[in-house]
C-alpha cells in the first residue's frame, strides 16, 4: 500500500504555505498563506494546522480560531473569507511564543475542510 498517492494529486487545488515574517526572540509572526489552484472559488474553509505543546498562539491579523490541545482551528474573517480560483491566495498572520527564548517552529499538518494539504 502508499503507491496509490498518483490517483489523488488532482485533489490538491489548495496549499498552505507558512513563513516566519518578524521572529523574534521571545516570539515570532508567522505568515500562512492559503492558495486556491482549483477551477472553483473557496469559500470560508475551515483551516486547521499544528503547533507544538509548548508553543502560544495568538491572533494577529486574519484568522477567527480555537485550540485544541495541538491543533488550531479557524476560519477567515469575512473580508478574506473567499479563497478565488485559479492561483488565488488568502492570508493570515499569529504570533507564536514560548515560555524559553525562541519561537519554535514553524506550524505544520495543515488541512483545509478537514483535507490533509501537501506538506
């Protein structure tokens, strides 16, 4: 089993991608980016990814989310609820921090309407 991963490529239309944009030494922002590579527009998915236990998260632009244990969940605000098609991105940024200097890294495990995404 695992040789079946050919079949479901098209079913990727949407990637995540994160990127630290102010690390800090206490804390970090991070940056994700939602793209949309289907034909249809993505309307106000639900996001999910992971962080680690000892890691805070915290909003800073873009994201309405409750957590879980490791696993943060939310959904765009309004303005940025529509993902469009063909290429089209969404964003938004959290502060992450510790109790140790440091952010930590980088949230990963990313789905998008409970879908793994590409890694």
């Amino acid at each position: 089993m695992g040789e079946h991963e050919h079949e479901h490529e098209h079913e990727h239309e949407h990637d995540a991608t994160a990127e630290w944009i102010k690390p800090g030494r206490w804390y970090g922002t991070v940056r994700i980016t939602i793209r949309n590579t289907g034909a249809t527009a993505l309307v106000n998915p639900e996001i999910s990814f992971r962080v680690r236990p000892d890691q805070y998260v915290e909003n800073r632009h873009g994201l309405v989310f409750i957590r879980r244990g490791d696993v943060v969940t939310g959904y765009f605000v309004f303005e940025r609820s529509t993902v469009p098609p063909d290429g089209g991105t969404q964003e938004f940024t959290v502060n992450i921090s510790r109790a140790t200097p440091g952010p930590g890294p980088l949230p990963s495990g990313f789905r998008i309407n409970g879908r793994p995404l590409p890694e």
